[in-house]
C-alpha cells in the first residue's frame, strides 16, 4: 500500500488518459530520437519516459560503482534530456490532482489523521515517531502531491520529514522537511501557508487529495470519463437495454399469440 501499486481502476484510466494526452504525444515526438537510439543499442525497447528515466538510473548506477559503461552511451549521457526526462518522470504518477488524490492521497491523510490524533491525546498507540520505508517514486509521489516537487530527482536515502508541534495555545502546527542531496534536512514552505502551517489548514489547503473513501472513488465510472467516451458508453448502455427489452417483448407476444392459437384450436376440437 506504501508504494500506491494498489489496485485502482480510476487511477489507471486517468494515467492511460495523461499518457494519450496531447501533451505527452508532443513529449514524445520530442524524444522520439531517444527512443530509437536507446532501443537500438541497449538491446530493449526503450519506448516510454519512464523507460529513459530506468535507462539514465542504470547508467548512473554503473557510473557510481565505476562501471566503465559502453562507448555508445556517450552520445545520449550524461545530457541534459535525459537528465530532464528522469527527473520529470517522477512527477507523472501524480501529475493531475485526481491522480495525486488515488496515488499519494491516502498515505497523506494517514499522515494527518495521526497528527490530529496525536494532538488529541487519542493516538493508538501512542508513539512520538512514525517511520515509513520506501522507495524514491514515493517520496516523490508525496512531494508531488503537496505542490513540493522541485523537478530534481530524489537521490538515494532521501527523505521526508513531516514534523508535529504544539504552540502555547494548544494548537497543532505543521512543519516539512526534506532531506536530498543536501547534509541537513531542507524546511519546506508549505504553498499559501508557510514553513509552520497550522494542522486545521493543511486539511484545507490539501482536500482536493485527501480521499474521503478511496475503494469507492477507485471505481471506474462514466462520470470519470471524457464527454465523448461516456456518451459511448451511455449510449451502448441504452442499446442494449433497448434491444433487451425489445426481445422481452417479441417473447411475450409470442407466447401470447402462441397461447391464443392453442385455446382457439382446443375450442374447435371440443366443438
């Protein structure tokens, strides 16, 4: 459930319907050249960002360890649109804020809930530290969520610290922080609220993904769908309830007539 690999048809639809989008397609036809160099040399199909992004972690990865990577690789890496590409991969799982609300918006509420909990004195139990293992698609996933993302990749052992506090009169505050590359944890300002945000706002600030029943809000329904899509589907809907009722009907006069046919017999044989 940390990682958002949940189940979610509305999730699914919505980044299927992100992807086919206008917007990715010209992303796309911008880095079709990646594409196909990356593809005929690696050996596999390179045909998603998300694939480049996997490409430029691998030929990091091998740099770090003093991997000597193949002489092809100097063309495309280190440059600046794979560099671009990997970090911009990292914000299409929640790209839209419907996509956010069903990826990243549980783990947040969750978040938020133990605050409040906590700053009620009704936790269970009733621990100073809540510690949450993950990997970097979900750090960036939160930061993403909260309006936080700064387009530069998490590096490995980043981590996010969301802090709880209480002033002297008794209300709960909020504070981010964000530990990248950097020696020390970064304070984050929260959008339209502060590096302190009071715990009443960030529930404000942040309903568009705090879910309210995400099993229900998972489901797939045409009221999800674009304008056209859900008149197709309206309209096969209709179809078919027209068509079953229609042989509904044929049947019952069938069976009427049928019946009417076998009384009028039965009364000439008695006759």
């Amino acid at each position: 459930e940390l990682a958002g690999k949940v189940p979610c048809a509305a999730y699914d639809y919505a980044r299927s319907a992100l992807l086919n989008s206008i917007t990715f397609q010209q992303l796309n036809q911008r880095y079709q050249y990646l594409f196909d160099y990356l593809t005929k040399y690696s050996g596999r199909k390179v045909d998603t960002l998300e694939a480049i992004q996997r490409m430029n972690n691998t030929f990091y990865i091998e740099t770090l360890y003093n991997r000597t990577l193949p002489e092809w690789t100097k063309k495309v890496y280190p440059s600046a649109d794979m560099t671009y590409i990997a970090d911009f991969a990292f914000s299409i799982n929640t790209y839209t804020r419907r996509m956010a609300r069903l990826k990243a918006g549980p783990l947040i509420k969750e978040m938020l809930q133990r605050f409040g909990e906590k700053a009620r004195g009704s936790l269970k139990p009733d621990r100073s530290v809540w510690i949450y293992s993950a990997h970097d698609t979900t750090v960036a996933n939160v930061l993403n969520t909260l309006k936080l993302y700064d387009m530069k990749s998490p590096g490995y052992t980043a981590c996010l610290l969301f802090e709880l506090r209480i002033d002297e009169q008794n209300q709960p505050f909020v504070s981010i922080f964000y530990k990248n590359n950097s020696a020390e944890p970064t304070l984050l300002s929260i959008p339209d609220c502060g590096v302190s945000c009071p715990l009443t706002k960030m529930h404000t600030i942040y309903k568009d993904i705090l879910p309210v029943d995400w099993e229900k809000e998972c489901r797939l329904s045409t009221m999800m769908m674009p304008y056209d899509e859900a008149n197709i589907g309206l309209a096969m809907a209709i179809l078919g309830s027209v068509i079953c009722f229609m042989l509904l009907l044929s049947y019952t006069f069938m069976l009427y007539y049928r019946r009417r046919r076998y009384s009028a017999y039965s009364y000439a044989q008695m006759a």
